[in-house]
C-alpha cells in the first residue's frame, strides 16, 4: 500500500488510539472536522472488522493481518507494524516492565482490536485531540496511552519515544489508514448501555449478577474470575491484584456492561439483556482490584459519574456493602 500516512493520524500519537475506549466516558468529539453544528460527522467508509457474533473459534481471525497483507514500503515501519501488533496481542510479553497486571491490551480490544462492538481500534486514531471530562482537559493520543497502562494495565506509561509505544502507535496507524480526520467512525461507541436503559446504581444487584455470572462466565474466566487457559485463548483476570484498578475505565460499571453486553460471553456473544449485563458488571465492579492513587485528579470539576462505584463520591463501594448486606442476611449453616 505504499504507506500509512495517507488521510489518517499518523506517527506517536496514534499509539493511544488503542486505549480510546478503555477509559470509562462516552467517546467524545474530535477537537477537528466540525460539521455546521458544531460536530463532527460520523465517517462512512467501510472498514473490514471481524463480526461482533464471532465466538471463541474465531478469536484469531484478522480481518486485516500484517503477516498476510500488505505493509508500508519502508521496511522499518513495516517491521514496527508487524511488532505493534504483537504488542497489541501479548502486551506483557513484549511490553513486560510497563504492565503491573495479568492484562494484555488484546484481553479488551478483540481480534487485535478489530472486533466489531468489542473495542475496535480501526479508524479511531482520527478522534484526537479531544475533551475528557476525567481529565478536564483537551488530551493527547499520547496522554490515552499512558492511562491505558497505569489503570487498565495498572503500570506505568512507556516513554513517549519507546520502542513499544513506536511499534504500537504504528500498527494502529496502520489499521486506520485513509480514515479522514476528525471524523468517527460508525463502529465507535457502539458497545454502549443506552442512558435510557441504565438501572440506578441502587436498583443494580451483585448477588444476581453473581449468579448470571456463574451461568455464563465461568467456563472461560473461572469461579474465582481469574481466568481459564482455553489454549485458543487466556482470559485475563476480572478482579484482585491481576485485574485493572479501580481508575480503570473498566471499574465503572455502565461502561463494563456495555462491554459484557454485546462482547461476552465469548462463546455467545450478545446472549446477555441490557439489565442482565448491569446485574453481571454489578457483581465484577463489588470485587476487590488495586487502588488508582491518581484518582483524587480525576474529574476536576467535581461531577464524577454515578457509576464510578469505586471514587469518594460513595464512602463505601455500594455494590461490595450490598453483596455483604445479602451474605449476613443468608442463615448460619448448622
């Protein structure tokens, strides 16, 4: 294809394209490409994504796979791409000392982050600059990138020159070449409990979603929710010291629903309703994870979000005091 830089962000910045949708808020505006209102126009060019139905047998498939299509000319990028994409599937592998957890950026972003409604990193480099409410600023790709690691990966952001930051930022830039800038593309956000369909955070039920989860998410992420080797896959862990902490976009329990809702299980995806999504992502976010100590910066002007169970809005995480309300009301064993 000759190279990558054709109408798509290209270079560092595109790098934190891979965690665009880890962190918690509703994707934001691009600060560039502004239609007459103010906002800017959804792209319409159709990308090659692997269907959001795909299940466990087609964990590897790529709809886009640089060992078999085509790489920039310049045998350097090429190899970055190549490396970026290794990154992208066995981040602690290849990214070790920067990730502080069991997670790999691949254990949220599927099929190499291009999974329909499973965090697709096709085309989204093109979305920054944008305003973060968490961070109450216009932020970088590169600023994305170092949140990534130190929540969802709980471990410190790579040097913005580093050869793993490099290598991944090329890869994505790779898979969103030609997307115009400033524009999103149609498939972003799509992973989304609709605001009207919300429960409030006091009608959400832990011990119900315990029980869903023991119907549909053992098998691959084990009782003790850290997680299964099914040999085609690892599922990462869910909770405790090997999960994202409780900065991670992941630790709010609307935006885990959305995910469960229409990415999990992997062996039937989308099975789930919207409130049995809530009810599962309820019982995740009540488990105990590591601690963010960055979370007092968060949400600058005071507004953080209902569902961010783990923040001091709350004094105690409401979903673990109602798991422990329902285990003292249950009789003594004799």
């Amino acid at each position: 294809m000759g190279s990558v830089r054709s109408g798509a962000v290209f270079g560092l910045a595109l790098f934190a394209a891979a965690v665009a949708a880890c962190s918690g808020e509703p994707p934001q505006r691009s600060a560039v490409e502004k239609d007459s209102a103010g906002t800017a126009a959804p792209a319409t060019r159709a990308e090659p994504l692997v269907p959001s139905s795909a299940g466990l047998d087609r964990v590897g498939v790529l709809a886009l796979d640089p060992a078999r299509d085509s790489l920039p000319a310049d045998p350097h990028l090429a190899e970055q791409v190549r490396l970026g994409y290794q990154l992208v599937r066995e981040t602690k592998r290849f990214a070790g000392p920067y990730v502080g957890n069991g997670l790999s950026c691949g254990n949220c972003h599927l099929n190499a982050g291009q999974k329909d409604r499973a965090l697709p990193l096709v085309g989204v480099a093109a979305t920054f600059p944008q305003y973060r409410a968490r961070d109450g600023r216009l932020i970088s790709l590169e600023d994305r990138i170092g949140d990534c690691f130190e929540r969802s990966m709980n471990g410190k952001a790579p040097p913005r020159d580093s050869r793993e930051m490099l290598a991944i930022s090329a890869y994505i830039a790779w898979l969103s070449r030609g997307t115009p800038m400033g524009r999103d593309p149609a498939w972003r956000g799509q992973n989304r409990i609709e605001e009207a369909r919300r429960l409030p955070i006091e009608r959400l039920d832990p011990v119900r979603g315990r029980q869903l989860y023991q119907q549909h998410c053992t098998a691959c992420h084990g009782a003790d929710g850290q997680g299964v080797d099914l040999k085609v896959a690892r599922p990462g862990p869910l909770w405790g010291p090997g999960s994202w902490n409780d900065g991670a976009g992941a630790a709010r329990v609307y935006t885990l629903a959305g995910y469960l809702r229409y990415a999990m299980p992997l062996t039937q995806p989308g099975v789930l309703s919207d409130e049995e999504a809530q009810h599962v992502a309820a019982f995740i976010a009540a488990q105990p994870r590591p601690r963010y100590a960055g979370k007092a910066r968060d949400y600058p002007d005071g507004n953080v979000p209902v569902d961010a169970v783990y923040y001091p809005r709350y004094p105690q995480n409401p979903l673990t005091a109602a798991l422990q309300r329902a285990a003292s009301a249950e009789p003594t064993p004799q």
